[in-house]
C-alpha cells in the first residue's frame, strides 16, 4: 500500500502546472486504434490510468511509444483479440475499447470495465448504442462479445448526458455508414477533445460540445497529431488548495472557462481569486461564507470537483449543503473528514457541512480518487500530522502531485507500507 504523510499548515505559494486530462487522454488513447496510420498525442500525463491503456494497446499488438509528455500509437500491427479481465478491470476508461474496436473491427470481446467504487456504473446507455448501431450483445457473468456485420448509422437518446456512453457512441459511430445522431449528449470538454482528435483523422463530426452531436461516418480514419486539453479537475482541485492554504498560489496552464462552475461558488464564499487567461491565482481567505451546491453535467457543477470542494467548506463560517446527483456513494471522504474535525452531516444525496471547523492530522484512508484529493487538501490545511492511506487511487489520477506540492512549500512524503 502507498501512504502519504503530510505536515499540515504550511502556506503554500508558487505556480503549480497542470498536467493533460486524465478524462480526455484517456478517450484519446484508445481512439488512436480507429486510425490506420500513427497518431501522436501531446500533454498525456504520466499517471497509472494512462499506463493502463497503453498496456492494453500493447497488449493488442499496436505500438506503443512514450517519449517525454507524449504518447506516439501506431496501430497498423493490432491483432484483434480478447481484452483479458486483468487488463479490463484495472480502469473505467478499459471500455471506450469496446466501442473504439467495434468501430474498427466489428468485433470486441472483453469484460465490464473497473473504476472507483463511489456508487453503481452500469454501462446500459452504451450498450444501446452499439444495439442501436446494429450491434449484437452477448453478455455472460461481466463477460462481453459485441459484433455487427454492418454498424449503420441511428439516432440514439441518452437517459442521461453520460460522459462515457457519449464518448462510445462516437467511437463506434464514426466508420458507420450513413449519419449518426446522438442526443442528450454528454457536453464536457473532454468530449469535444476526442471530436476534434476524430475530425482531425478524417471523420466528420459536428455539435460535440452541445447535447445534440451528428456524425456523417466515413470510410477510413488517418493518424494525426493532436494534444490533450489541461485538467479541470486537477486544476480545481489546486485552486481550491490556494484557498485553504495559499498565498498567492497560481494554478498555471489552465482553461480558466472549463472550471468556472468552481470559481463561481468560490467567488459567492468570498475567497479572494484573480483569473486569468490562463491562470488562476488564490489566496487563503478568511471569513468565507457558506453556499449550496448541487453536482450536475457540464456546465453544472462537476462531481469531481464536489469532494475536494467539501475539504473548503469546513472553512466557511455557517452550514453549507451539497447535493451530489450523478453518483450514488461519493460521501466516502466524509468521515474522515469529520475524524480530522469537520462537522459534516450526511442526508441520503446531501450533505451538510458546518463551518469553521479546526481541522488536524489524523490517519485517513483514499477510498476514491477524488476522495484521497480531498483528504489530500484537508491535511495540508490542518494542524499537525496526517497519514492517508490507499493513495494509489490519487496516483490514478493526479501526475507528479508529491513533486507539484512539494515544489510550493508542502511538506509531503510517499512512502510504500
Ligand atoms: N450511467 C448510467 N448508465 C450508463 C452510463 C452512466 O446509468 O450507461 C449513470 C452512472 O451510473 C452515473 C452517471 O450516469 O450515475 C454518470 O456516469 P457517466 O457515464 O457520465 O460517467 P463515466 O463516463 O463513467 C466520467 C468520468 C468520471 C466523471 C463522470 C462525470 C472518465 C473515465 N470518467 O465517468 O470521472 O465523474 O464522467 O459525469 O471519464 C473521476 O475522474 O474521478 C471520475 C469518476
């Protein structure tokens, strides 16, 4: 197990950059398959989820090549074969190869794909999607055969704007003959990243970025180059950090637009920001207010952002409710933070955090990856001494963060347990 231990209240300054998006790099990566030439992907960052994916790709027989901060996939040499369940379930991200290998061969086989635990994935919207294109679904004990002698292009409706049903109803859509529709589409910009990776090979697709997206399927996809947009969710997460933490600390290399859900909220809790074009800089605050959130899709309030938000409304002096209506079971950073001494109550899909809280170092555990970010954030803000366990979920998704927080003044230590 990796531990991190971490010597809270030190304030933190300094620029901290931001890596690629551990969402998009990982939609881009398996989309390189649907090409017939190499593509090359820049600003992929160095995490174990993008270690994952390129291990699949390499278990497939594409070549695989890292230099620096890119990621070069040539995939002329992939043989087609089954996923195994090791590879499968390490990550979530395993099934944008269902759709990514249906698009190309007509043909996948693996099984349901891995994630953290914070609540029920199904991956029904998928699966209709691949159905709706004319695909036949063969399902036994999470063991999945999906194959079409002819994927045609449909419309499809979503149930909900689903990030991940989105993105596979794209990659297996875009070699269909005739025109796609996908509706109640998923509008994050991770999306549209993977839409203007797929336009630049030669496909043709209009709308991502909206909740009606169309593609007119072609024949034969070209590598090219292309390059992940920066972490809001890293970079959310950092800025939230200035405020708790910060004196003038700036989160660099970043779409200020993508996280403004985030630093609106912060903005009506009265922290002291100033945004750039690319840049955010904040400032421990004191005084800060409640507010109430409510998690939706994008543009709403992102849900990855909800618990290493809750670590800064311990701070605000009253009672703050957040609703969280995407996921089932991501209050799992809760207790903890109530064992470093929050006041947080939980209500079914709501919680209520009650502010100003003293938080100090105790021994907490990263259930989830956004949990561990916030656990993270907490005992860098708190007096004394914090162990968190389990933080091979955070290393998952968040590159170099011993190194970013060490560099702006954390004191910070990785060990293996
Ligand atoms: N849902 C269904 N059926 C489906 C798909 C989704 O019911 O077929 C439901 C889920 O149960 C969940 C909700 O819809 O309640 C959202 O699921 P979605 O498909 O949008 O999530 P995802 O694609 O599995 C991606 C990110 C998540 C992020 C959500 C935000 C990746 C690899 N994962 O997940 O990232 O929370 O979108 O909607 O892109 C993270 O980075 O910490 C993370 C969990």
């Amino acid at each position: 197990m990796k531990v991190l231990e971490i010597n809270g209240g030190k304030t933190l300054e300094g620029t901290i950059r931001i890596s690629g998006a551990k969402n998009s790099a990982v939609a881009l990566i398996p989309a390189a398959l649907l090409a017939d030439t190499t593509s090359t992907i820049c600003n992929v960052p160095d995490i174990t989820d993008t270690d994952a994916l390129a291990e699949i790709l390499k278990y497939l027989g594409a070549k695989v090549s890292r230099a620096s901060e890119s990621i070069v996939i040539n995939p002329t040499t992939i043989e087609n074969k089954e996923i195994p369940k090791e590879l499968s379930t390490k990550l979530r991200a395993s099934y944008y190869f269902m759709a990514a290998l249906l698009g190309k061969y007509k043909y996948v086989e693996m099984y349901f794909p891995g994630g953290c635990n914070i609540g029920a994935r199904p991956i029904d919207q998928t699966l209709k999607s691949f159905k709706a294109l004319g695909a036949t679904v063969e399902e036994k004990d999470n063991h999945y055969k999906i194959y079409a002698e002819k994927l045609v292009g449909t419309h499809i409706y979503l149930d909900m704007p689903s990030v991940g049903a989105t993105i596979n109803a794209l990659l297996a859509s875009v070699k269909a003959s005739g025109e796609t529709v996908i509706e109640n589409a998923a509008k994050e910009p991770e999306v549209v990243n993977l839409a203007v990776f797929l336009n630049r090979m030669g496909a043709n697709i209009t709308g991502a970025g909206t909740s009606e997206i169309r593609i007119q399927g072609v024949d034969k996809l070209e590598g090219c180059n292309t390059e992940v947009i920066p972490d809001r969710i890293e970079a959310g997460t950092y800025v939230i950090l200035g405020a708790l933490a910060g004196n003038k600390l700036k989160v660099d290399n970043i779409i200020p637009e993508h996280i403004e859900m985030l630093t609106l909220k912060m903005k009506e809790m009265g922290v002291d920001m100033e945004i750039g074009s690319d840049y955010i800089i904040t400032s421990k605050t004191d005084n800060l207010k409640p507010i109430t959130v409510k998690t939706q899709g994008y543009p709403g309030f992102a849900t990855d952002l909800q618990q290493p938000l809750t670590s800064l409304l311990t701070q605000a002096n009253g009672t703050s409710v957040l609703e969280e209506t995407i996921y089932e079971n991501r209050f799992q950073n809760v207790p903890y933070l109530n064992k470093m001494g929050a006041n947080i109550e939980i209500d079914n899909r709501k919680i209520n955090v009650t502010g100003k809280s003293e938080l100090v170092g105790c021994e907490v555990t990263a259930t989830d990856l956004r949990a561990g970010a916030c656990l993270i954030l907490a005992a860098l803000a708190a007096k004394g001494t914090t162990k968190v366990n389990d933080v091979e979920h955070v290393l998952r998704g968040y590159e170099n963060i011993v190194e970013k927080l060490t560099d702006v003044g954390a004191s910070i230590t990785l060990k293996d347990e």
